[in-house]
C-alpha cells in the first residue's frame, strides 16, 4: 500500500460557517473512516471556490476538537493538508500517534503553529521545544498547503515539513518518546481549550480550517513520498450507465437521482437489493476547470444492510473495457462508507483528467 487515504471534505455537510456544530457532521465522519470526529463543523470556505472543508473549534461543552485517522502500523509516513488557521500564540496543528490497541494511545510527535508564524515541533506534549521553522513562513486568514514525512524512531527518526513546496524543517534524531515502538498508526488534527480560549468569546482567533487531505506511507514505487500541493475534489454520479440492476427508493429518473446527494440523505432515498452479482453503475459529473491534471480516483459507496447477517459491496471503477473491483467489504445495520483507492486507470496507465472523468463508477452486491 501506498496512499493510505485523500479526502476533500466535499461530501460533507451542509456548510455551517458560524463555528456551531451540526450533530449530524460527527457520526457522518465517524462512519466514513474518522476514528475521532467531535467538535468538527463544515465550511464552504475553500481555496479553489468548490466543494467545502473542515473547521475545528471548542464548543461549550468543553469537547476539543478531533479529527483521527486511523491504519496500519507504519514506519514512516507523508501527509499532505490545505490550512488556514485565526492567529493565537501557540495552536495545535497536528499529532502523529501510536494506538498500542489496548486503551493507551500515546503522542508521538506534536506540531504547533507558534506566535512567530511558523511551526514548532514537541515529543514530549509541548514542554520541550525539538526543532522550529524559521518565523513568517505560514499566515493568518490564508490558505495554505503544508506536507510533512515523519519517521518515529526514538533514536535516529526525521521529520521533514514544506509549506507550500518549501521545505522549512528538517530535523533529524529523536523524534517519538521512548514509550512507544518505532511506528506510527495515527493522526489527529485538533485544537484544544487554549487554542479556542479567545475564540469562544468572539469567533476571532482559535478558529482552524483544513482540506486537500492526503496520507501515503513510504512503500511501493508510486505515492511514497511529497505529493505536492494537491486539490482532492468530489463529483456526484450524474447518470446511469448499466448495469443497475437493484430497486430503487425515493429520487426521480434515473437510479442515479436516488444515490447523489452530498451530504447523503441516508434513508430518504436509496437503491436496494439482495442478489449476489447484481450492479449499479454511473456516470459522473465533470472536473473544476481550474483541475488540470489526476493524481489518483477514488470510489466511494455508502451502504448498510437491512437486517442482521452477512451482507458485503465491492466498489467498482470502470474505464473503457478494463474495470477494477475492489475486495468485498462488510456491511454493517447503519450507513458506512466503503472505499477503493487507485493510484493507477483501470487500464493500467496514469490518471489522465479525460480518463478520470469519462470513468463509470459503481458497486456489486457482494
């Protein structure tokens, strides 16, 4: 495995930029791949003017703000995130951490923005300062893209952060506490009580948006390393392109029109079927105009099963007559999202962005 996960945050929603929380933004996450989503609102505040992002806040309950990801253990890993954040003296940006998977997870390595406009660097939660960026390197109120490739070692790790293609910090040495093996197996893009301290009184500071997500490890020959200031964008299924093969429940013409809601209206309308093999397969809409090249597709299916028992979905991704079907993945008795990631056209070649958007997407009862 290579990319571990991209999102943009697009399917998400609706849109909330007052910094309240809709209750119906964490259990869509959290059934979406997050293993952590509280405090977590949606914004149509973008860089490129489509889709949405993410915004993290404090709420009046005292919650922080959490968005985790989750994955196999690695020994290094590369992730890549668009950032616009509101001025305060020290902000939590993100934590890379190890779940030891028995109720201990332990940060590894914490990356702050401080007062200087650039980014501090901590394993021990932020007493001890392990390297710092030159100052004025990132800005208040301005989207931008930032990389980091971290390889936890308690001896002889590194850590290496870009800010816009430029590379700011390259530390080498020591970089997880001595508590933890040398692996990494999740990240966290959070904001604490002293970050929101001021915000929570008059939205103006503490407040951080991110989007453009990307992680990958470091194996492989493709996507294991920097990836560059990347756009991740999500387009609706617009058509039907046969098979579709299953029953359909609310929406209009076409099957299609009962599956391309963002956010999804989960049991307002859907497709539905029991038959082992059966298809739903679709069109999609065209790229943004300011897209002018394809790094890699994703298929995405939200689905549940009706009853108890076995029920699993393949993702399909069709281009031309060459097609890639995923591994069956279960369901479970509320909506959850599957996924299936490709570096590479289903017909073995690059992404090209006429391949990507001529491609017709889907899923099998599995």
């Amino acid at each position: 495995m290579s990319l571990i996960w991209m999102d943009g945050f697009d399917s998400y929603g609706p849109s909330n930029d007052d910094f309240h929380i809709d209750p119906a933004i964490e259990p869509l996450l959290l059934s979406s791949g997050y293993v952590s989503a509280g405090g977590i609102g949606v914004s149509s505040d973008t860089r490129t003017g489509y889709g949405k992002s993410v915004w993290t806040s404090w709420d009046s309950f005292g919650v922080a703000a959490d968005l985790r990801l989750a994955f196999v253990p690695k020994p290094a890993i590369v992730t890549g995130f668009a950032l616009k954040y509101q001025y305060e003296d020290l902000n939590h940006l993100i934590g890379f951490m190890f779940d030891n998977r028995l109720g201990t997870v332990t940060p590894q390595l914490i990356a702050f923005i401080n007062a200087e406009g650039g980014i501090s660097l901590s394993i021990d939660g932020g007493t001890s300062l392990l390297a710092a960026s030159p100052p004025n390197i990132i800005f208040p109120n301005v989207w931008q893209y930032i990389e980091m490739k971290y390889t936890p070692n308690k001896t002889v790790g590194q850590i290496i952060i870009k800010v816009d293609g430029q590379t700011c910090i390259q530390y080498d040495g020591p970089t997880s506490p001595q508590t933890t093996p040398n692996e990494v197996n999740m990240l966290r893009w959070y904001s604490t009580a002293a970050d929101w301290s001021l915000a929570y009184a008059d939205f103006s500071n503490g407040v951080k948006w991110f989007d453009d997500l990307y992680v990958c490890d470091t194996d492989g020959d493709g996507f294991n390393d920097f990836l560059g200031d990347v756009i991740v964008h999500s387009v609706q299924v617009v058509s039907d392109q046969t098979p579709n093969s299953l029953s359909q429940f609310g929406g209009s013409a076409g099957h299609f029109t009962s599956v391309q809601e963002f956010p999804p209206d989960e049991d307002t309308s859907y497709l539905y079927g029991n038959t082992l093999g059966d298809r739903e397969m679709f069109g999609i809409d065209t790229l943004p105009d300011n897209i002018i090249d394809v790094l890699a597709v994703s298929t995405h299916v939200r689905a549940k099963k009706d009853a108890p028992g076995t029920s699993n979905v393949k993702c399909v991704t069709k281009s031309g007559t060459h097609e890639v079907v995923g591994a069956e993945q279960p369901l479970a008795v509320e909506y959850v999202t599957k996924n299936q990631f490709l570096e590479q056209c289903p017909d073995g070649t690059g992404w090209t962005k006429a391949k990507a958007e001529a491609l017709v997407v889907g899923f099998e009862v599995a």
